[in-house]
C-alpha cells in the first residue's frame, strides 16, 4: 500500500473533514492528487528558466528596422532604461523563416528553429521591474516583494502530486540563481508545497539529494529499523489514540525508505541510453533538461531548470555571449521536445521557457574598460516561448514596436502568463486561492487574463 | 448578448427573467412604494453588507450598485431572476442554501433583511431613478459606519467575571471556568487529565523547546505537594532557555533573518543577531510588553535611562524593508489588523481607508535605517578615518599597477610582428623577445577561430605553406594594424574619461549611467580584447587575458629600479596599515528621524506616481478615540508606538496573549492570530480572551503572568485522550476537551532534543550566529537565518520563509523528512552519542539501558513489550553491539514519540 492510499484509509476513520490551519495540512494528505477546476490539458511543468534576461531581438523577435537604424538613436518617444542606453544595435545574427508557420528565428537557435512549430511565441510580454531581483520575483511568485508562494508551489498546491516518493516539485540549477531560496518558495503555504532545489552539478544521484544514502546501513538493515519503528508506532498511536496529524506524521520514514530507491533511480541519468544521453550531456542546463525528462515521466508536478547560476544570460558588456549561451541551450531544449514527444508526455506537459525580463535593443554604455557591446535589462518587451500540453504550436502571439523595445500589439503581462499556465492544467485562476491573513491571495495577485488566443 | 449567458440558471430560466424584466420595465418606473421601498430596505442593505467587494471592486465579476448589474449579475450568472425569488442567486447565497455561494461571507443577514430582499425581487426589483450609485471618488472623506465600530474586536477590553459552570469540582482557575462553561453549554465534558510525565514533557517543550532531563522527571513525579507543577513552571520560566524558546516564536513573526530584507540582494548583515539576542533577553526578564512593543517601534524615542537598554528592539523594523514591510508587519504583527491590504484601495473588510496607510507609511518614510554604534564616537572615527587611509592606499596601489600594465602593453606591442614571426618559427632565440609572452602568441596563433576577421590572411597565408618573406610581411601588416587599434582604444578611453568627468565622475555610478560615452566597434573591440585587455568573465562566458597584459599579479617582473621601489615602498606601507585595522566596530540596527519628516500623498491605487490628497501623519481611524489622533513630533513613530502599546487600545493586549495562547494550545482562541478584522475568524471564547487581555494589562504586561494563568489551569493539564462523543460535536477541538497534540515538534525543538538526549548540546547562550553546516551544535535558534538560502535540513521541517511574517508554522509531512532520520550523519551521530552516553551513565546491561533511553527520550518507562522489542532487535542484528546500539536509537528518534508532543 503506498503513503496515498494508507492515508486515504486511515483518514477516512477520522471524520476530519472541515479541518483548518496547521490540522488541515498534516491530515488531509497535502500532496494527494487533486482535480482541478476543469480537466486540464497538461498535468505538469517544466520551466527553463534562462536567468539574467535572454535579448529578445537576438533570438526570437526579428527586428530589422534595427539594422537600417543601426549606430543611430532610437527614434520616437523617451526611453526609460536602468542605466544609460546609447544608440539602437543591430543583431549580429541573421533571422530566417522555419516550418510552416514560417516564424522567423535566429541562427544562434537552429535546433528549436527546426521545432519552432511546436512552439507558441509570446513576442508581446513584458514586466514590472528592471532589476533582477523584483522582476524573478515577479516571474516566478506573481509579486516584486518576496514572501509569496512560488509558481511551482501553487501548482503543486492545486494539483498535489503524483509520485509519493518523490518531491512534488523540484528546482534544478547548479548551484543558486539571483535570489536563491525566495525563487521556489512556498512562502505562507506549508512547506512540503516548496521547491526541493537540488544542485545539480553533480551526476551522481547521492550527492544532489541530501541525505539520499546511508554509507553505513544496507536496505536489509534499514528493513530491519522500520520493522521496529513499526512496532513502537502502533503501540504509540494504541497509546494517545487517534489523533489528527499523527498517522502521516509517524510513516514519513516508510515513505522515505521507498524515496532512497526511487530517486537514485530518477536523478540517475546515466541510466538513459548513450544516444538519449548525447544530445542533452553538454552542459549542467542540457542534463537538467534530461532530468526534468525524467521526473516528468515519474510523476513529479512541476520542474524548474535555472540555465546557470547567478545570471547567465546578463549579457551587459557583449551581448556576442549569447551565442555561447544558446549553444549550450538549443540542443537540450530541441532534445527535450523530442524525447517528451516519443514518450507520450509531450501533450501533457506544459514547457515554459523564459526570462525575468528581455533585453533593449540598444547598445549599453558600459564601464570604460570593457568598451561595450551590450544590452541593457528591457521590461516593456521580451519574448517568451510555450509549447506542449494546451499550447497551439506554431504561432506568435503579440508584438513590439519596430525596434522591440516596447510591446505593442497584445500586450502581455506576466499575470497573464501565469493565468494561462493555470489554465492549461485545469485551473481558473481566480478561483486558485490559498488564504492568509485574512485575505484569498492568487498567484496572479489581483489581475491577469487567460490568454485564448494560444490554447490548442 | 453572449457573454450574458448564465452558466447556473440556464438558458431558459434567462430569457424568462429578461421577458418578465422587460414587461415589468413601465411598472416598475412608476411604483413610488416600491421606490420607496427599495430606498429605505434595499439600498441600505446593500451598501453595509455587499458595496465593500460588489462595486469598483466588482468581486466575483458582480456589481450591485445598479438595476442592470444586477439583472447581468456576474460570474455565476444573473445575480436575480425578478419575480423569482427562489430561482434567483442573490437569494440562494444569502439564505446560504446555494452549494458554493454564501453571502455576506463573513456575517449572516438577519432574518427580516433577507425577507426584504425576497420581497424587492418578488415586487420587481424597483430601482429608483438615480440609476447607480455614482463611483465613490477616492478623495472622498471616508466614513466608518456604525455597524463596523460595533465589530467585535474593535470594543474596549471589558472586565469578565468567571461564569458559573454546573460541574463544581473540576475548574481549578479562572481559564477553567471559561472553558467549562463553554464545554457545558453544548454538553460536553472534558477528557482526563494528562498523566504527570506527559505532563511534565508537555510543559518543558512549551516554555524551553527541550525535553525534560531524568532529575527534572524524578523531581517532579515524586512531588507529590499540591504546588508541584507551579514549582515546575517557575522553574521552567527562570530558565534562560524559556526566552531562547519564546524568541524564536517571535522572531518569525518578525522576519527575523541575518541579512537585509530587499528585493534584489540578500546583504548579510553581521550585527542582525544583537536583535535576536535582545528578544531573548526580553522575554528571560519579562520586558513588560507595551515597552518591548515600544522598544520595536521607536526606541530611539524613548526617555534617556532606559533607551540603550532598548534599543537593539528596532532591529524589528531596521532589518526590514523600508516602507510597505514595514506597515504590514507592524501592524499585523502587533494589532492583528491587515492594514496593507489597504494599499491600492480602501481596505475591502475592515475600516481602513487608503488615507489611513499612507498615514502610516509617512511615519515610516520619515525615518531611515542606520547604523548605530556600540563603542564611543571616537572609536568610530578613529576606525572610519584608518579605513580611509587603508582604502586610499590601496587605490594608490592599483592605479600604479594600472598604469604600469599600459605601459607594459605599449611597449610590448611595439615587437608584435618580431613576435609573430617567432612564434611562426617556434624561434625562442630573440634577446628582445619575452618569453611569456611568445608563448601566448603561439598559443593564440594556433587557433585560427576568431571573433573577428583581422587576423584571416595571416591564417589564409598559413595554408599555403609560406616562406619567412611573406610571413614577415603579413606580420607587419598586422603588427600596423595593431598599434593603430590600440591607439584608437586609448582615444576612446580618453574620451569616455572626459565625458565622464574625470576620475571622480567615473566612480559616480549615476553619473556612469547617464553619460553617453562612444565605443569601439564590435569586431575591433574583441580584437582589442585580445591584444591588451585583461582576462573577462562572465556568468556564461570566459575570456582570456590579452597576449599582451600583465596584470597587478604578474607585472612585478617587468618592474625594475625606481618603479620596483616605488611599488614595494607602497606594498609596506599599505599592509603596515592594514594590520593596523582594527575589526570594524560592533554596532545595532535602529531607525532615526528624517531631518524634515514629512506627510506623502496616498498613492492612488498603490501607484506612487499617481498621487492622491496628502495624508497626514498619524494612527489608524478606527483605534483613534473622537478625531483622528495625528502624529505631531517629528515622524512620528514615537506617537505611533504609544498609540500601538496602550491599554486604551482594544487590539494590542488581545493580540498578544491570543498568541501566547496559541503557542500552548496549537490554536489561538482567534484562530486567525495575525487578523482580528472581519475576514479573521471569531474568538471562540471572547470573554475567556478579554479576561486574559485585562489580566495582562493589570500585570504590567507580564507575558510570565499569562503564561501561568494558562499553564495552572486544568485545562492545559488535559490529556489528549479521544472521546467519541465530544469529537461528534467538536471534532477540532475548538473548545477544548482535549488537550492538543502536536503531530510533529518544529524544527528547533526537534535538533535541539536530538542534541540534549545525545549529551552533545552546546548551551552557549547569545552571540553571533553559527552556520548549521559547519557542525555547530548551539541551539537551533543561534544558527544562521539566511532570506535567499534557506538551510535545507530546516526548510524541510516547516522553517518559514523569513521575508514574510509568520504567524503559526504549518506542519507538513514528506518523504524527506523521513530520510533525516534514516541517513542523515547528524541523527547517526546523535546516535552514536547516546549510546556512549548510556553506557557510562548506567553501563551495559541491554535491559538497563533501553529503560534509561526510554526515560531520556520520552520521559517514561518502557512497558514490557517494548522493552522486549528492543532486547529482540539488539540481539538478532549485527554481532557489533556498539552498531547495533546506534541502529536502535536511530530508530527511537524517527518515532512519532519522540518527534511528537503529546
């Protein structure tokens, strides 16, 4: 029997119902399967996050008014930058149309170019911050301050998990993004609704998990530990009686004890076949993806993947870095799309990819000794891409202005974004609360719309 | 017409509503009885019970401020069906008979008002002429009807007198009487009392967050006085650790974390933890609890004697974020009032306009976070004054580094086709040819992937298998090509350093970031890079040094004579200053009043650039007795804090020990322990809650006080045996017939246990914090609190996000909690310490031991099963006692009595 349907059977005695607060989230079993509002096309997440802010007019929002106006000042209105912002920068990169949706990509993104008609492009989004801080905040809990639950923990909130014995969310990045912890937090929901972040440098499954192994104990010793935990439970529970809470709260370890074999096999990715392997082993964001493959394909809700750590894609100084970057990103992506596609998961699945905010158009004065080549943070345009379960592939939702500063045409906000993504998995999300303090607080705070427009 | 199609009703049942309303449209504009009606029943009705969420605010997708909105209704359809009562939304949700929809949803309608609505939609729903009520413009002056000061929570704190009960014998204290009473009116009667050890383990996590010790067991089982327990909780409470115990509770509430409070960084802050401390301290000496709130509000305020005392207390808003943190956790956290809920707009429950906010956002505007001192002022300078001297030599140091890397670079470049064509040659023999920098030529020369094209006809002339002639030449080519870059580098550099404005204007960061500086072109610029720039790094990217830079690290073998002097005289005389350094002085957290404070304008639905009326400094309407009480010394905080910590106010007092109350019960007798507002939820034991509040008043805000009328009470000696009966009626036990048990001790509880019973406890009290992960063994509360990251082990087990105020942590259970008991190295140490521990304390008899475990770990003796349990699986396992005893133990940790209190 496993943890679910035990609870479900010892619950069931206990008349609980109506419970709230602390007695509701250790009784009724918080990471049980739940329906949502309305059947949901896709039943998880992954999230590619390219930190530090992915330049819109060099990889999916072509602009070549940009290349005539190159070296000159932006025409038109007052700009509003974070640091001073010199004259507009053609790409160094050339766009070309792919697929039959003819959406045009740039080069430095042949292989997603090749799927892009699994994709759907928001070209239209943009944000409330230009620092990074507020703005992944934004991104990832729907709010600038932190505090409030992450994207990933009202997923998990609203739809628990599927997969006991392993965790219902998992942030993967090789070591901390900007922000760390408030990224993936449950903040005033229970904590089992957090991100579990695992670093995932390392390809051996004992040394992402804390406390996966026991160097000193075989699984037959272990057996041999939970046989008599058994034991004292029961005459425990025979002792103090029924008591909301406590059952769920004395089986944790039975639960981990199946943990230990179940995720050294899920993180394990050496267990994939050398041709899978190939296409994602070449960077720590390539094997997250594959990893990610993996979870999904277990039960886990939601996976994030932070490309690096701090902010990779902050490419102030030379935005030429993005090439490298998306060299390491491409391949993965394409794979992911792939592998999800022949293992069935590819409809049921929702893949985000993104940045907490795009990049201006135009040239940043940088420092004097770097004689610089970047972007500066954009937040009134960028680009983010959807694809898979509830995503219409192959379309381009939106638009910037003619230099892709600003959004123009179907401005979306990030509210909306998240809206959608709830929508997708069955949720209306005015309706997905949790309260605090007195107040039904949302993951879109008081605003966002659905976007129809890209629901398959 | 679409988007009016009502999901409930049907289709029907709409069209039958729109012909009935269409019909009756004529009627309707004539009935003067039924206009009245609607004035004097329905309008009133709905503009106290539904205008707070069902007009701008349109919640649920629903206005009810015109006879259209009503009849288009909103997201459940229309919100009428006129001349159908019962077939009409609106009706179902205030009878409460529809499935989800229940409205008001905080307060029932009384009877007479629902038949009154029942009878305007049997009538036809008559609106009078005036259509709709027009927008209530936000400058409006806001009034607070008398229905919203009639809330519970806003009515002076009344004396209670302890009601009659029928059972005489059972109450032994005031607390008794109450909880009695409450049980006896729906006919329940308590459960047994808890037996002594339960007890006695019961009462010493509650106030110490520690298991009871073997002589603190024996103690107290064997006093058999009548005043054994109250010796037990004097004894609890004098304990150093109660206030380590307590802290903690208040330290979530506060947002307690060793580094600044921000959006975008997480600055550790090393002096944080002397704000912790404070707390500690405070709750050790019962700081009486009006200046303990004081203290945290305005310190800085408070009269000379006893203000040093209380200064640390303003970490609570310094650590903050300045601003709208800082009103919502005030507020919450002392007042139980949701106050930033009025933000963007008036407070949608309770009375609390947008005016009232800002109001107290200016109090806090007009203060700053500052850095105090600890040591004399002229401590302070001396240091800042030597940090001067260190820094400037240091920038002495590193501009004469630079200077010489240039020179260096210059010069080197000169010889850049001599270094060209030896590198082609692999010719080592040049006399004046460095070595170092040859060998970066040959490795920048093999690799003909470049950036940029500038080098692509020496690479072209590779292929063709050249003679010296043509290389040389190609190399001069280049070697031209190089020096005028580099020269055009340094006019760039050189313009860039005017439009800056010199060297000062450089390190202006905002002067940097609104210059217009010009640049190289892209392709020269990576060319340029890798001539004579230094080594650049990015988060996704790494490049190189340039062939031709030496940097502050490798240039001293260039350096020769004058300069080598030069730069080791300076090098002596930095590090002599360094050394000299003292560490930087200790110092707190606090606030001070801005040189001018001033009132801000209310931001008009929370946009700061869209700005409303000024609103004056002061406290909130509803608290303010007659006017509104303003703020008139300087920003006001200290006006705030008297207005906060004040028996006059009905809030604070109630707060504080409804949270005491929590933290004994699991529950607070207002579950809701940070909103006392309409959407918080009702005490259920009101007068139990205000003779607790007048009790505290009277004491002197002694929170001991009300620890003890709480812990003395036969109530909190309650076991948490089930009684089937009870449970029917109560099945929360939100009455109180049992004791409460808690599924799983917090974090702190839980590894500072592991370490008591293991003998490895490191008592020190106070001090910075220690980091988890380098094995210390301090109380948890001494640990490092990180805002970005959060120790895993610790927000595994519940530990809050500490960016947010927290009230009461959820338990959860997971996976892998269980997996910090099976193969955490702590737990197997902790393991491993007890078992040694036993066998010094009482040898190694099996039997003897597993007895003194039991009594160590769950303040009992093993029953004679258990013990034969234990004797079984230490004798069939490994032939290694010692293993075997590790085994065992680790497997008496992960049981739910231990990691439960019951």
């Amino acid at each position: 029997m496993d943890r679910r349907t035990l609870l479900q059977t010892l619950g069931g005695g206990f008349g609980l119902a109506g419970l709230t607060g602390t007695l509701q989230a250790a009784t009724a079993d918080p990471m049980a399967v739940r329906k949502p509002h309305f059947p949901g096309k896709a039943k998880h997440v992954i999230y590619l996050f390219l930190n530090g802010g992915m330049s819109q007019v060099d990889t999916f929002d072509p602009k070549p008014a940009l290349i005539k106006y190159d070296g000159t000042p932006m025409p038109g209105a007052k700009i509003v930058t974070d640091r001073a912002s010199g004259s507009l920068m053609k790409s160094p990169w050339a766009f070309k149309k792919h697929g039959q949706s003819g959406i045009e990509v740039s080069e430095i993104f042949p292989e997603v170019a090749k799927r892009i008609d699994d994709f759907c492009l928001i070209r239209s989004m943009y944000t409330d911050s230009g620092n990074h801080g507020p703005s992944l905040q934004i991104a990832n809990c729907g709010h600038q301050l932190p505090g409030r639950p992450s994207m990933g923990a009202w997923v998990t909130y609203g739809l628990g998990t599927e997969n006991n014995n392993l965790p219902g969310y998992v942030v993967l990045c090789p070591g901390f993004p900007v922000l760390g912890a408030s990224l993936w937090t449950s903040g005033y929901m229970p904590s089992i609704y957090q991100g579990t972040h695992i670093q995932n440098s390392a390809v051996e499954p004992e040394k992402l998990i804390q406390n996966l192994c026991n160097g000193e104990l075989t699984p037959q010793e272990q057996q041999r530990q939970l046989a008599l935990l058994g034991k004292l439970n029961q005459g425990y529970l025979d002792r103090v009686g029924a008591q909301p809470g406590l059952d769920s709260a004395v089986r944790s370890m039975e639960s981990a004890f199946r943990l230990q074999s179940e995720a050294t096999d899920v993180f394990d990715i050496r267990k994939e076949p050398e041709h899978v392997r190939a296409r994602y082993d070449i960077s720590d964001f390539g094997r997250g993806c594959l990893m990610a493959l993996r979870m999904v394909e277990r039960g886990v809700r939601m996976v994030q993947v932070y490309h690096g750590n701090f902010q990779p894609w902050d490419s102030h100084d030379d935005i030429r870095i993005h090439a490298k970057l998306a060299d390491k990103t491409d391949g993965p992506i394409a794979a992911l799309v792939d592998d999800l596609k022949s293992r069935g998961l590819f409809d049921e699945t929702i893949i985000l990819i993104g940045s907490e905010f795009g990049r201006t158009p135009m040239i940043q004065n940088s420092g004097l000794e770097k004689l610089g080549r970047g972007r500066d943070h954009n937040t009134p345009g960028f680009t983010v891409l959807l694809a898979g379960g509830g995503i219409k592939g192959g379309t381009v939702y939106g638009a910037t202005d003619d230099f892709g500063y600003k959004a123009v045409e179907k401005p979306t906000h990030v509210h909306d974004l998240h809206a959608t993504m709830l929508h997708c998995l069955g949720f209306d999300h005015t309706k997905l609360t949790y309260r605090y303090a007195g107040r039904d607080f949302r993951l879109t705070d008081v605003s966002g719309n659905v976007i129809k427009e890209i629901l398959a | 017409m679409r988007a009016l199609l009502p999901r409930e009703p049907g289709i029907l049942e709409m069209r039958r509503a729109l012909q009935i309303a269409l019909c009756m449209l004529p009627i309707l504009a004539m009935g003067a009885d039924d206009i009245a009606f609607f004035e004097t029943r329905i309008r009133p009705l709905f503009a106290a019970n539904c205008y707070a969420c069902h007009t701008n605010s349109k919640m649920g997708g629903l206005r009810l401020d015109s006879r259209e909105s009503v009849l288009t209704g909103g997201n459940s359809g229309p919100a009428i069906v006129v001349g159908n009562p019962e077939g009409s939304l609106l009706m179902q949700a205030v009878r409460r008979t529809h499935q989800t929809l229940k409205m008001p949803p905080t307060a029932q309608l009384k009877e007479e008002e629902v038949a009154s609505l029942a009878e305007w939609v049997q009538r036809g729903a008559a609106w009078s002429k005036q259509e709709s009520l027009p927008a209530k413009a936000l400058d409006a002056s806001y009034v607070i009807t008398p229905a919203q000061r009639a809330f519970w929570s806003f009515q002076p704190v009344r004396q209670q007198k302890s009601p009659a009960v029928k059972n005489k014998t059972w109450a032994k204290t005031a607390v008794d009487n109450f909880i009695l009473a409450g049980l006896e009116t729906r006919g329940m009667t308590p459960v047994p009392a808890a037996d002594k050890s339960t007890l006695l383990r019961r009462v010493t996590f509650d106030l110490v967050g520690l298991p009871p010790t073997l002589q603190e067991l024996d103690d107290f089982v064997k006093d058999n006085t009548p005043q054994a327990f109250a010796k037990v909780v004097d004894r609890l409470l004098a304990s150093p650790h109660y206030g380590e115990r307590w802290a903690r509770h208040w330290l979530d509430l506060s947002r307690y974390a060793d580094g600044q409070l921000a959006a975008s960084i997480d600055t550790p802050l090393p002096n944080a933890y002397r704000f912790r401390d404070w707390v500690v301290d405070a709750f050790n000496k019962d700081l009486p609890y009006d200046k303990f709130v004081k203290a945290q509000i305005a310190a800085d305020q408070l009269p000379e004697v006893e203000r040093a005392a209380l200064l640390p207390g303003l970490g609570f808003q310094a650590l903050g974020e300045q601003g709208h943190d800082q009103v919502d956790v005030t507020t919450k956290v002392f007042l139980g009032l949701t106050v930033g809920c009025a933000q963007c707009h008036d407070h949608k429950y309770d009375p609390i306009p947008t005016k009232d906010y800002y109001s107290l956002m200016g109090v806090f505007r007009s203060s700053s976070a500052i850095q105090h001192p600890l040591v004399p002022k002229a401590e302070v300078e001396a240091y800042e004054a030597h940090k001067k001297k260190v820094d400037a030599m240091k920038e002495v140091i590193d501009d004469y580094l630079i200077l010489q890397q240039k020179l260096l670079a210059d010069t080197l470049a000169r010889n850049t086709a001599d270094y060209m064509v030896a590198a082609w040659k692999k010719d080592f023999s040049a006399k004046h040819l460095d070595r170092q920098t040859l060998d970066r030529w040959i490795v920048y020369l093999a690799d003909p992937k470049k950036e940029h094209a500038y080098l692509n006809p020496w690479f072209d002339l590779m292929k063709k298998n050249p003679s010296e002639d043509q290389v040389r030449k190609a190399a001069e080519e280049y070697h031209v090509f190089a020096l005028n870059l580099i020269e055009e580098g340094k006019e760039v550099e050189d313009k860039n350093y005017v439009a800056f404005g010199g060297k000062k204007g450089m390190k202006n960061e905002n002067n940097r970031q609104y210059t217009n500086i010009v640049s190289l072109d892209t392709l020269k610029f990576y060319q340029w890079r890798e001539l004579v720039s230094g080594p650049y790094s990015t988060d996704g990217f790494k490049a190189p040094a340039g062939v031709y830079y030496f940097g502050p690290k490798e240039i001293d073998r260039w350096l020769g004579g004058f300069a080598k002097d030069h730069l080791e005289r300076l090098r002596i005389e930095f590090i002599a200053l360094e050394k000299d350094l003292p560490p930087m002085y200790p110092f707190l957290h606090t606030l001070k009043d801005a040189d001018q404070p001033a009132d801000i304008p209310v931001a008009i639905r929370g946009d700061e650039k869209n700005k409303g009326e000024i609103a004056p400094r002061g406290f909130l309407s509803i608290l303010s007795h007659g006017d509104r009480q303003l703020f008139k010394n300087g920003s006001g905080r200290l006006e705030l804090a008297e207005a906060i910590a004040s028996s006059a106010n009905p809030m604070t007092a109630r707060v504080m020990v409804n949270r005491i109350w929590q933290y004994h019960f699991g529950a607070g007798i207002v579950r809701s322990t940070s909103n006392f507002g309409q959407m918080g939820e009702r005490p259920t034991h009101p007068e139990l809650l205000d003779y607790l509040a007048k009790r505290f008043v009277d004491s002197g805000w002694s929170v001991k006080s009300i620890h003890r009328e709480i812990l003395l009470s036969n109530t909190y000696a309650l076991s948490t045996a089930n009684d089937i009966r009870n449970a029917e009626v109560d099945p929360e036990n939100k009455l109180l017939w049992r004791a409460h048990l808690q599924p799983r001790l917090d974090i702190e509880a839980l590894r500072d246990s592991l370490l008591a019973v293991s003998g490895k406890l490191d008592s020190q009290i106070g001090g910075a914090p220690s980091l988890l992960d380098k094995g210390s063994n301090r109380r948890s509360i001494y640990l490092t609190v990180s805002r970005t990251r959060l120790d895993p082990t610790m927000a595994l087990f519940d530990f809050p996000d500490a960016n947010a105020t927290s009230d009461n942590r959820p338990v959860t259970i997971g996976p892998l909690q269980g997996l910090f008991f099976l193969n955490s190295t702590f737990v197997a140490d902790q393991a491993k310490a007890l078992t040694d521990r036993l066998t010094n304390e009482v040898g190694a008899d099996n039997k003897t031991r597993i007895e003194q475990a039991y009594r160590l770990l769950y303040s009992r003796r093993p029953d004679a099963r258990e013990l034969q349990l234990g004797i079984d699986y230490l004798n069939e396992g490994s032939a290694d006692t010692r293993k075997a005893w590790q085994r065992y133990l680790q497997t008496l940790f992960g049981s739910g009595e231990f990691t439960s209190v019951n």
